[in-house]
C-alpha cells in the first residue's frame, strides 16, 4: 500500500468516529474532508471568531489543523485497537493565513511500529486560489493495545 491509496471503509469510520470526539476541532468547526493511507485532509471555514488582531487565521487554528491532519495520517495506519499521541511537531507560517477556509494536509513520510513522522501542510482557499500558509514536522506515536477512548478526567 503506497501513501494516498484508497483505505477500507472500517478505517474511515474509526478516523472519522475519533475525530468526532475532539472537542477543540469541534469548537473550532473543522471537518475531515479526506482520508487515505497516511493522508489525511482538514477544512476550517473561516470565522472571525478564528482571527487575531489582524483579521487573519490565528496561529493556534491553524497549528491545531495542522497536528490533527498529521496525527490522524498516521491513524489511518496504525493497526485497530491502537490509538495516537502527538509526540512532538514544528510548524512554519510562511504567509498569512486568509482564505473562505483553511485546509491542513497531513501526510505520513515514515511509518514506524512505535513512532510515525508527518509532513504537515497548510493553505488558505479562497474560490480556486490557493495559498501555501504552513508547513512543518510531526512524530507520532502508536500507543498499541490501547484503544481510542477519551481520556477521563
């Protein structure tokens, strides 16, 4: 299986059933729009609760996306009953992010039985243009025999 492949449904779900379960990707209305074989696609529509000072995307959305599309990249990987922390990640702003939306594209570069590295990507879509705004690094790792249950308080 090669990186952006087709996946079976059953991972889908089981992506889309754990992203459903993030509170702050809630809050900060962001979807999953895609998921592969290690490629995972975020959208965040614009919202001017989402800005800073000057009406761009704020930093901590588009960081948020960003971990989130590497981390379930790396998801749609790791074998059923396992679950994913983000170890560590880098992002670089390089534009301004502005745009109808944010898209995050998370994409597996080295799947590894413990740790897993991301390349991370962010554009600012506004019609058809499309603006590099991030990109970084993600490692992950696979908790094994571990479920993908909320953490209790």
């Amino acid at each position: 299986m090669q990186i952006g492949d087709p996946i079976s449904e059953e991972i889908i779900i089981r992506a889309r059933e754990s992203f459903a379960r993030q509170g702050l990707m809630a809050h900060l209305g962001a979807e999953i729009t895609e998921v592969r074989a290690g490629l995972v696609k975020l959208r965040l529509p614009f919202r001017q609760e989402l800005t800073q000072q000057h009406g761009y995307f704020h930093a901590g959305g588009t960081s948020a996306i960003a971990d989130s599309a590497g981390g379930y990249a790396g998801f749609a990987l790791f074998p059923e009953g396992s679950s994913v922390l983000t170890v560590e990640f880098k992002l670089n702003l390089i534009s301004p992010a502005q745009g109808d939306y944010l898209e995050a594209v998370g994409r597996v570069i080295k799947n590894g039985r413990t740790l897993t590295i991301c390349q991370l990507d962010v554009w600012g879509v506004d019609g058809e243009r499309r603006k590099h705004v991030a990109t970084g690094m993600q490692t992950l790792i696979c908790l094994h025999d571990t479920p993908d249950l909320p953490a209790s308080r």
